[in-house]
C-alpha cells in the first residue's frame, strides 16, 4: 500500500478523533470529576435575588464590617460592636462548591460580637460563608469566598 498526504491526514484525523472520545467517556465516568450544582433550586432562588440585595446593601451600610479570620481553633467571624449580640437572629450557612456532603449551617446565637466556627468541622480548601442574620426587623446578609 503507498502512503501519500491523503492517507497521513485521514490517520491523523482518525487517531484525534479517538483521543477527544476517549476523554469525553473517561471525564464523564471518572467520579474524581463530578461535580455538584451550587444550589438545587436555581429558579426559585433568582426570584428571590432583589432581597438578598437589599439585604447586602444593609450590611455594606453598617458602619463597622463583618471581621472574617482563620485561627488555630476555626475560622472567627466578629461581628460590628454596634449591634446587640443577643438581638441578632439568623444562620451561618457554609458550603463547598466541590462537595455538597460538607455543607452545613449553624443557628446564630450570640452573646458576644465573636462566633468561632470550629476547626473539627472544617476541611482544607475553598468555603463559601453565607451569613443572614435579622436585626431590629432589618435583614443583613454577608457573603464570602474564603480558603480554610
């Protein structure tokens, strides 16, 4: 059989083919490469979008932020000293975008400004914090990316 630039093309063509194939089924049922979705009721959540930023908009006016740090004991999140601890209503919602099986929330019930989030509950790696809390009638909501 004689090889001429038709014949190469086809094989090069061919052997591309059968490497993006090989890809497509080796990341679709590898579970190293499975993913969740951040949030399971995406349209109901959006319908909800102006209040969420209303209540962000409270917590930007707030004259002294929301103190976010890791510590040797857990990530602690201090809260403005303008406001009465123990008026404050709310949850701690923190979630991995990688894994849904380690999200949890905590209820907010504060008698100083600190809350500590403990270590044993945390694992290395990217956090989202999600804190909606309701303060005299007021909702404030916080959100963060962290790494822990």
């Amino acid at each position: 059989m004689k090889w001429n630039w038709g014949t190469g093309i086809v094989i090069g063509i061919a052997a591309f083919m059968s490497f993006i194939l090989f890809l497509v089924i080796k990341m679709t049922t590898n579970e190293k490469f499975s993913f969740d979705l951040v949030t399971e009721e995406y349209y109901a959540k959006e319908m909800l979008y102006q209040t969420e930023i209303d209540a962000e908009t409270n917590t930007y006016n707030l004259k002294e932020k929301i103190i976010s740090k890791k510590t040797n004991d857990g990530w602690l999140l201090i809260f403005p000293k303008e406001l009465e601890p123990s008026k404050i209503i709310g949850k701690v919602f923190l979630y991995r975008p990688s894994n849904e099986k380690l999200d949890f929330d905590l209820e907010l019930k504060l008698t100083s400004s600190h809350l500590l989030i403990p270590d044993n509950k945390m694992l290395d790696g990217r956090w989202n914090i999600i804190i909606d809390w309701v303060y005299q009638d007021k909702h404030y909501l916080y959100k963060k990316e962290i790494t822990y």
